[in-house]
C-alpha cells in the first residue's frame, strides 16, 4: 500500500487504475474551466487570463503522462501539482479583481486533489483539501455562503476518495496474501499425498516384509527428495488442464492387482488430464488400504459410471469395516491417508466422497462434476 503498507502487485493495480480514471477526469474539468472562462472573458488582464488557462492545459497534458508511470509518482511530482493548483487560485484576484466571483482554474484544482488521495490515501487527500479550501476562501474578498459550500464540498470529496483508495489497496493487498497463503495450503496437501501413497506406504511394506523391499524403499527415498525439490516449481492450473485423458482407461490398469474387478463403460471416459490422475490416485489409495487391513489378495470391485455431466467411481470390498471413529483418530494422531489420499482428492476436484463401512465390508462412493467447480 501506497499510505504507511508494504506495497503490492495488486495494491499497485489498484492505484494505476485509479489514476488512469483520473486521467479522464482531468480533461474533463479542463475542458469545463475553459468553457466557463472563454463564455464569461471577465479578465481585467486578459493576456495573463489567458496564460493561467494555457498553463492549465500544459499541465493535464504533463500530469496525465507523469502519473501514468508507477515509478514517477513521488512526493516532489504531486507536491508540484498541488503547488500549481494553489498558484493558479492565488492568481485569481490579480488576473480578475478583487471582487472575482468564480476562480480561474474552477472545479481544475480537483485533479491535484485527487492524485494527492489516490497516492496518500485520507491523509493525503484531507491534507490537500484544507489547503486548497483555504486558499480559495482567503483569497476572496466577500465570502458567499456557496464559497464554505465549495470548500466543504472539497473537503468531504478529499478525505472520502482518499478512503476508498486506501480500502481498496487494503483489500487488494490481504487478497493477495490470502492467494498465496492457499496455495502454500494446497502444495502441502499435494506433498502429502503424494508422500502417503509412495513413500510412506512402501516403507510400511518394507517393516512388514523385510529387507527384500529395500531397493523399492530407496527409490521412494529419491522421489521424496524430487518432491520436497518440487515446490518451487508448481505447475500452473492453465498447464495442468491442458490435456484430456480416458479415466477408464487408467482405472483399467488397476486390475492387475490380484482379486480385484473393474467395472467401466463401453467407451472412453474423458476428463481432464489431472482429474483423471487425481481420480487414479484415490482409486488407487483405496485398493492399498484393502491390502493392508483385508488381505493382500483380498476381492475388491471398482465400478465407473460416466453420468453426463458427472462421473461416479465405487469401491467396495467385503473386508471387516471400518471401526467407528477410527478414521478421526488416525487423522488426530496425524495419519492423513483417508484425510488427504482420499478426501482431500477427491474434495479438491469439487466432488464428494461418501463412506459406508459395517461388517460387511467397505464401499466408497466418489462423484465428481465433468467441469471443476470454482
């Protein structure tokens, strides 16, 4: 932020639309001060009338393309704008006479105004206003009741645009953090994941069955190390969704396994290239927990169904169940397989996930919507 804040990326697009905006402005209320000062031609000098009206046009053209560059809005730019604004009221009574009744520049002067409450926020913009709005009292002679109108006008539009400004880079600048403070989030569920199915699973594995698994156990080792490397490197959404792949094509490939069945469609079910990896990825999680906790060779069924406009994936086993409150105290205890493998997963694509365990076995029911939900 502009005003006492660390400035950011999008605290800064702010301000540059915000100028931008005022940029138009300019001109607009130049062009209404020429207007008036060319309708009414009440100057007792006009040669010099006519020079500050000159001097006006000279300086929104400058303003408009110095306040168009981040970089050159510094203290001594909008000082000097400021400064013209006061100069040009200040010159009034001379250009005029003392018994003026409306001021050269006119409604002008709010473009310094302005630029000072876009840059400095209320501060700023009160700062300039009270300056402004005594100028044009103290330089008039008989002070009309529209006279305090005006400056109180100038003052309320000052500190207010000056607050709107500054909210708006606040706001800007918490959205920001808030985007990265997610995406870290997401990243480290990813990481997770990705940890629960390869190496933590293996090197289970290799506690349960001995040193015969230990050339699998250090090549996970290596993937974890790619993994922790990766972070820096995220892919983006635009990348990921660029492809398309067959869903029952990949959950084919899971039929391998020893006692399990796949059920698919009679065609190809096309989705994403990363839905289809993520889906894979739970389908897979799934069948490992019932080699862990049923049997290695346990019967296990997965059933694809492509609904329209979603897809629906089962997988069922006649295993023991799942105790109640066994999946809440594994993820308490900080074992994340069902919390992230799975729910996570399938949570992250803008589906479902629906458990129903008991005796006679376990089934899980994923849904997930053809186009991602936002």
């Amino acid at each position: 932020m502009a005003d006492g804040g660390v400035t950011t990326r999008a605290s800064l697009a702010v301000e540059d639309r915000m100028f931008r905006a005022l940029a138009v402005l300019r001109v607009v209320v130049l062009a209404h001060a020429v207007a008036l000062n060319a309708y009414r031609n009440n100057f007792d000098h006009p040669a010099l009338g006519w020079s500050c009206v000159a001097v006006m046009v000279v300086a929104t053209a400058v303003a408009s393309v110095v306040y168009a560059a981040p970089e050159r809005r510094v203290p001594g730019v909008l000082v000097a704008d400021l400064a013209l604004a006061v100069a040009l009221l200040l010159a009034t009574p001379i250009v005029k006479g003392p018994w003026f009744n409306a001021t050269i520049p006119g409604y002008w002067i709010i473009g310094a105004l302005l630029a000072w409450a876009v840059r400095y926020g209320w501060r700023g913009g009160t700062a300039a206003a009270v300056l402004l709005g005594a100028v044009d009292l103290l330089t008039r002679s008989d002070v009309a009741q529209k006279d305090w109108g005006n400056v109180f006008l100038i003052l309320l539009g000052g500190s207010m645009v000056g607050f709107v400004c500054e909210s708006l880079k606040a706001m800007a600048a918490e959205r920001d953090l808030a985007q990265r403070e997610a995406a870290a989030a997401a990243e480290r569920a990813r990481l997770a994941r990705a940890v629960h199915d390869g190496v933590l699973q293996v090197l289970a594995l290799v506690q349960r069955q001995g040193g015969e698994l230990g050339r699998a156990a250090g090549a996970q080792e290596q993937a974890l190390r790619t993994l922790i490397r990766s972070q820096d490197a995220l892919t983006t959404s635009a990348e990921a969704a660029a492809g398309r792949a067959d869903l029952a094509a990949a959950l084919g490939a899971l039929g391998a396994r020893a006692g399990t069945e796949i059920g698919l469609p009679a065609g190809a079910v096309e989705l994403p290239a990363h839905v289809v990896t993520e889906l894979a990825a739970v389908v897979r999680a799934c069948l490992d927990n019932v080699e862990r906790h049923v049997a290695p060779d346990a019967r296990a069924w997965v059933l694809v169904e492509d609904l329209g406009d979603r897809v629906e994936v089962s997988v069922r086993d006649e295993g023991p169940g799942i105790a109640e409150g066994r999946l809440e105290a594994a993820e308490q205890e900080g074992r994340l397989g069902v919390a992230e493998s799975i729910r996570g997963r399938i949570r992250d694509l803008g589906g479902t996930a629906a458990l129903d365990s008991g005796s006679y076995g376990t089934e899980w029911t994923f849904v997930v919507p053809r186009e991602e939900r936002p």
